[in-house]
C-alpha cells in the first residue's frame, strides 16, 4: 500500500512537472494577454516578447476616437497593422488603411512576472504629414532588452484626416481640428489600462519622439486630457513652431469645403470623398491662403495640432510649454547639421570659398560667423561652416532657456555632433541620425550609421542615457559618460555626443544668437 501511494506521488509530482514545462513552453512560443477588449497573443525573440497591431481604438472620419470595439477569441497580434493615409513614395498604399490604422505595438522583456517596468512610448516623425511607427529603426526589441523596459509604438491620424478643423461648419465636429493627437490620448489611455498586463508600469510612462514626433510630445504637454498619463518626455529635433489657432484653422476648414463644393448643411457628404480628393483639396486651401511653405522654415502652417482653449492650450515652443507640465522632467536636443544640404561631399573647398558663400548670407557678419564657429568647434573644417543646422538648435536653445525658467523640473539638454561615417560621408550627422544610435538599434540603419564598432560605442552610450532617463528622469551613466547636470540658461550645460562625449557650457550661443536672435 505504501509503495503504491508512493509510486502515484511520484506519478503525480512527474505529471505536474510535465505540464507546468509544457505550459511555460506555450507560453513562451505564443505568449498571450488579455487586454480590457480581449486576449492577443504575440511572438518572442531572444527573450523579448512582441504583440504587434493591438487595436487602440476605432473612428469614423474627422471624429475623436473611440474605443475599439471587443473580441473574444485571441487576436494575432504578430504583424504591423496598416499605417494612416498619406502621401509618400516609401510607404506602400497597401499598407495604409484610414479605419484598421489604430494599432499599437509593444516590446517587452516579460508578461505575467509581477513586475512593473518604465513604459516609453514612441511617437514617429513626419511632422503631422506623414510617417509610420513601423520603421525597422525604431523596433523596441534591442531597448527591452538592455534597459529591462517596455516600450511601445502608436499609429495615428495624420495630414488633413487628422486635422481638418470643421467646426466653423457644424457642432458636431467640435474636436476634429486636433483628433489626430487624441489618437495618441486614446494610446496613452490604453497604456494606462492595459500596460501592466505586458509587465509595464502605467505609473511610469516616458513620451519620446523626434522631429514632427518631437512635436507632438511637446503639444501633449500643453493636452489636459493627456494630464497624468504620462510623467517623463525627450524630445528630439522637434522644435519647429507650429502656428496653428482656432481662427486660422477653422478658415482653412471652411476653404477645404468650399474647395469640395461641400455646403455647411451637407456635411454627411464628407464620408463619401476619397482621400486623394481630400488632399487635393486641402493643398489648394493652404495654399490658397499661406502660399507654399518653404523648405527648412521654423514654423508650421496647415493641417496640425491647433489651438483651442480645451483640447490644446498652448502651442509648444512659444518659447516654453503650457504650465499644466511644469513637473514633467524633460530631455531635449538637436544634430549638428540636421537638415542643412551639407558641402562634406566637396572635398577641395577653401576657407576662402566657404567665406564668399558665407559673404552671401550672412554680408557684414560673415567675419563674426567664423569667429564665432571657430569658438564654438576649433577644429572645423571649411565644409563644416556651411553646414550647421540653422533652424532646430537655435530653437532649442530658445526653448530650453524658457523651460529653465518656467520649471524647477529637471531639464537635460544634448547635442550630437558624431557624422555619419558610411561611404556617403555628406551626410554629415543629420536629421534623425540619434533615432538608431540613441535605440541601439545600428545594425537596421547601417546605411545611416554605418555597422562599425565607432558607431556600436557610441549607441551603447546614447541608448543608455536614454534608457536611464526613461527609467529615472537621469540621463546620467556613470563610468560611461561625464557627469551631466540639469540645464540652466547661464551654464548652457549641454552633453556633446561624439566618439567620446563631453560636456560644454553655451559652447555655441554666440554663433546661434547670431544666425538667429534668440532673446
């Protein structure tokens, strides 16, 4: 008898075993969630899981979003969904689809392990036009896995789907002037309910975008409806200054209309338009009205985030932010070129040369510009004189000044100076050239970056940086890079990224005051 009980403990306890293994083994080839609307399952890689088009929320055209609408069997969440119209060359119309476009993407190092790890949230650049969170670059798997944090990518509406304002015309479109950035609320809202589910904290949410994303982190700051739910933001070469209000957008909604032929009172017509018709339309408004926007202008005008008094307060960088997010610990910066047509490519210039070009420009002041640069960057080079950014760092150094003063918050400001070292060395350090380094991810933008170990060390650099601040509101990494203290208008405390980073105080307020009044 006592063998017998003992042989069916052992039976047991071997069965037990059994089944706990195969069901960690399920788990780990199809992991799945239940999110408030219904379960998803997801992949796994390297030990990082990955749940891919995760409906956010649902919306009929010019209207605020909503919440999607629940399921019940799991949904395969292991492709990108479709991105938001738009019109570019290197996005495929297959892949845009204006009602499946609200879709989220989360990486993250575990589920269902009672951990509660910072949250980023990523929002793609593009202005308010164009772009897609999709970009191989800006996978979060390589940033799970080195800072042990979740992070997660949104699509939302964009260009005239986004930010057609339509009030002036019926009530019922109240909020359509700005429905593209209550997209990105409606994210941040799923995060807040869903994120613990993917071992996130929704306590802990850190915005991150660059360029137009840069923006529309810096236009969340000024969102009451995205108040508490996010507590952390960087913003990368996002600067530019949008100057859409209430006035100006509902004049250029009333245009669009006019344009369609669409009477105030014939408004349900708008649904039947097909969106190559709406951009047609809305191109002649803007420009009917503003004229052609220029290349590398600092400010915006057309379909964007507009000012209303409810659903945005404040435009951002006009200097600073709305007061709403004065406690908001905040990293900012820019490139050294950014995008600037740079002159790496003539190998022969002259300082002579550069000068005459210079002469153009900037007349009297030419002689001051040099000395000025040469304060700034001792070892510059004739080419580099005629290719420094212009536009992001003046306004950068504006904004950070204002943010210096508004807010007792802590403020990190960088600079990345490292260029390009692939064949096509005019790229100089560009436009986007700190989305792989600061991600970890150099080895999907080896055309950007090029695959070397100068561009692995400093990844490893800035992406740790990135992922303390996200983890701490401290960018500071100690034994890696020099000691980096918050900014203020007079210690101009900026980290310069290079092949070994340093700190500089204001090393180019002069130079920049010069190209562009900052006061």
């Amino acid at each position: 008898m006592k063998a017998s009980l003992k042989n069916l403990l052992i039976a047991t306890f071997l069965a037990c075993l059994i089944f706990s293994c195969t069901q960690e083994e399920t788990d780990i080839t199809e992991p799945i969630v239940t999110t408030h609307k219904g379960p998803v399952s997801g992949t796994v890689n390297d030990g990082i899981f990955a749940f891919k088009g995760i409906p956010y929320a649902r919306a009929e055209r010019f209207m605020p979003p909503q919440d999607p609408e629940a399921w019940e069997d799991v949904l395969e969440c292991d492709q990108f969904g479709p991105v938001a119209k738009q019109v570019v060359e290197w996005i495929p119309e297959s892949s845009m689809d204006e009602k499946e476009l609200f879709s989220v993407n989360v990486w993250t190092p575990g589920i269902k392990d009672g951990k509660k790890r910072p949250v980023m949230l990523w929002l793609h650049g593009g202005g308010f036009f164009v772009g897609s969170s999709n970009d191989p670059m800006t996978y979060g798997e390589a940033m799970a896995k080195k800072g042990d944090i979740v992070m997660v990518s949104v699509n939302h509406r964009l260009n005239i789907l986004g930010f057609l304002d339509l009030s002036a015309a019926d009530e019922k479109y109240a909020l359509s002037a700005n429905v593209g950035m209550l997209d990105i609320v409606k994210a941040l809202e799923w995060i807040n309910q869903n994120i613990e589910e993917f071992g996130g904290n929704p306590s802990d949410v850190t915005i991150v975008g660059e360029s137009g994303g840069g923006g529309k982190v810096g236009t969340l700051m000024g969102m009451p409806s995205a108040k508490g739910l996010f507590h952390k933001a960087i913003i990368m070469s996002g600067t530019l200054i949008n100057t859409m209000n209430s006035e100006k957008s509902q004049q250029l909604g009333l245009a669009v209309l006019d344009r369609l032929g669409i009477g105030k009172d014939e408004l349900d017509k708008l649904d039947g338009v097909p969106y190559s018709d709406l951009v047609k339309a809305g191109n002649e408004a803007v420009a009917s009205i503003a004229g052609p926007r220029k290349p590398g202008s600092p400010t915006m005008y057309g379909f964007a985030p507009s000012v209303d008094g409810e659903v945005l307060l404040q435009q951002p960088f006009s200097p600073g932010f709305h007061e709403m997010s004065r406690d908001i610990p905040l990293m900012i910066g820019s490139t050294l070129n950014e995008l600037v047509a740079t002159a790496y490519g003539e190998k022969d210039l002259t300082l002579d040369e550069a000068k005459e070009r210079l002469e153009k420009k900037y007349g009297v002041d030419a002689e001051k510009f040099i000395e000025f640069f040469a304060q700034a960057y001792p070892d510059y080079t004739p080419q580099d004189l005629l290719s420094v950014d212009d536009v992001f760092r003046p306004f950068t150094i504006r904004t950070a000044d204002a943010r210096a003063a508004e807010s007792y918050a802590p403020l990190y400001v960088y600079f990345l100076a490292w260029k390009s070292q692939v064949e096509n060395a005019s790229k100089g350090s560009f436009h986007g050239l700190d989305i792989p380094l600061a991600f970890y991810t150099v080895d999907l933008r080896p055309d950007w970056t090029g695959d070397t170990p100068e561009a692995w060390s400093l990844s490893d650099k800035m992406s740790a940086a990135w992922i303390n601040f996200i983890k701490s509101g401290n960018p500071n990494v100690e034994g890696v890079l020099p000691t980096w203290d918050t900014y203020t208008k007079e210690n101009g405390v900026t980290m310069f990224f290079d092949d070994e980073p340093k700190i500089v105080h204001n090393h180019d307020r002069d130079l920049m005051n010069l190209i562009k009044p900052l006061d």
